[in-house]
C-alpha cells in the first residue's frame, strides 16, 4: 500500500481475496480502528476518507506512457483484480482526489470510431 501525499509505504502479507479494499484500508485510514502512529502519518488521508481514490498501475504499458486502473473500495481483492496483469505483488497507490491529476486513469471505453462509422452517411 503506497501513500504518496504521506510519503508512506506499507506492506500487507497474505490478505484473503474475499476482502474488500475497505476492509483492507480500515487499519490505516479509519479515524477509530487505525493504530496511533500510522493515524499521525496518514492524517491527510483520515481526515478525507472519502475523497480518497484507489489506484493500481497497468502492467505492459509503453515505456513512457503511465496509467492506472481506479479499483473498486466496496469490492473484493479478487473482483478488483480479475483480469488484470500483475507482476509479482500488487501495489495500491491510495490517493486523495485532488491530488491524482498527475495519475492518469485507464478508463475502459468503447472505441469511439466504430460507435460512429453508422452514422457518416
């Protein structure tokens, strides 16, 4: 889990697929249930919680070209990360929403040309 307005890292091992991003946060960025020193750290996130967004980052993309994927809270590991690429760990970039604009998100869409060939005529 990467933090970056807080400049924190953690990690978590062995999670169960069947729970959700939520569940998974809950540690860190709920105001009653996270531990002391990780609250301090991560007060910019705490204080937002629902303005926070989470991140994943797509694998095989080209060299120069970053993008992610904005996973689900309210879903499970496994949901969020089916069909996805996913080189050795996955890492969840947990960002505020105001501050992603630097993080460009995939957005899966339908090719735009093929909705409009029917109608050139």
């Amino acid at each position: 889990l990467q933090f970056p307005q807080s400049q924190a890292e953690y990690i978590e091992k062995r999670v169960p697929e069947d729970k959700t991003i939520n569940e998974i946060l809950k540690p860190y960025i709920d105001p009653e249930k996270s531990d002391p020193v990780i609250r301090q750290r991560l007060k910019a996130y705490i204080h937002s919680q629902t303005e926070v967004q989470i991140l994943m980052k797509v694998e095989y993309m080209q060299q120069n070209l970053v993008r992610y994927y904005e996973l689900d809270p309210y879903k499970s590991l496994l949901d969020n990360l089916k069909n996805k690429v996913i080189i050795e760990y996955p890492t969840l970039y947990v960002v505020l929403k105001g501050s992603s604009d630097d993080m460009k998100v995939l957005h899966q869409v339908k090719n735009e040309s093929t909705k409009n060939l029917g109608s050139e005529n």
